[in-house]
C-alpha cells in the first residue's frame, strides 16, 4: 500500500506546527494508496473528531491531545487510531489490518 506523500506532510504540521486537531485518513482501494480524507483544525474538539469517523468504514487516523497533570504541568500526546467499526466490511478491516503497522512506520513519531 503506497503512502500519498500529502499524509506525511499534512502529519508534520500536526506534529511540528500543530496546525491541526486531527487527521483521518482513508485507504483509495482502487489506486492502492492512502490519502488524507479529513482534517481538523485546532479550534475543533474531541466530538468532531468522532463525528468525523464513518460509521461503516475503516480509517486510520491520528489526534493531538492537549491535558494538564496532576503536577498542573501541560502535556501533549499525538495517539494514533486504528479504526474499524464492526459493520464495515470484511475485505476492507483485513486491508486496514494489513497495512497499519507501515503506516505507523511512515509517520514519524507515533
């Protein structure tokens, strides 16, 4: 499965410049690629994140996380999300499946 070369990038302003919330993206099955299907800006939250996910499909897709510790020190996470909901379809989660550890070996820091 190739890597659309707008994911990388799109993934660094998150994680260099932190120009997004979040990024989903999305397997082009027909042209065997990845590519960016949506991205969040950073005024967004955690709910349209989730809203951003299709019910019946496979994504993949990555979400920078603001929180305060218990030492009221500001952290940041980036987590990476493997998403596949129980009505998509078989070929589609084996495919996701498939492809998701070289798709976190792409992206650089998760």
């Amino acid at each position: 499965m190739a890597v659309h070369n707008d994911c990388e990038l799109k993934f660094l302003e998150l994680k260099a410049k932190r120009t997004y919330r979040f990024i989903v993206f999305k397997i082009e099955e027909k042209q065997k690629q990845l590519v960016v299907e949506k991205v969040g800006e950073r005024t967004t939250g955690y709910e349209d994140f989730t809203a951003s996910l299709p019910a019946d499909e496979c994504r993949y897709a990555v979400y920078d996380f603001d929180f305060v510790t218990e030492e009221n020190s500001q952290k940041r996470r980036i987590f990476f999300f493997a998403w596949s909901p129980d009505t998509a379809r078989v070929r589609s989660k084996m495919i996701y499946a498939g492809s998701k550890d070289r798709f976190k070996r792409e992206l650089d820091g998760i």
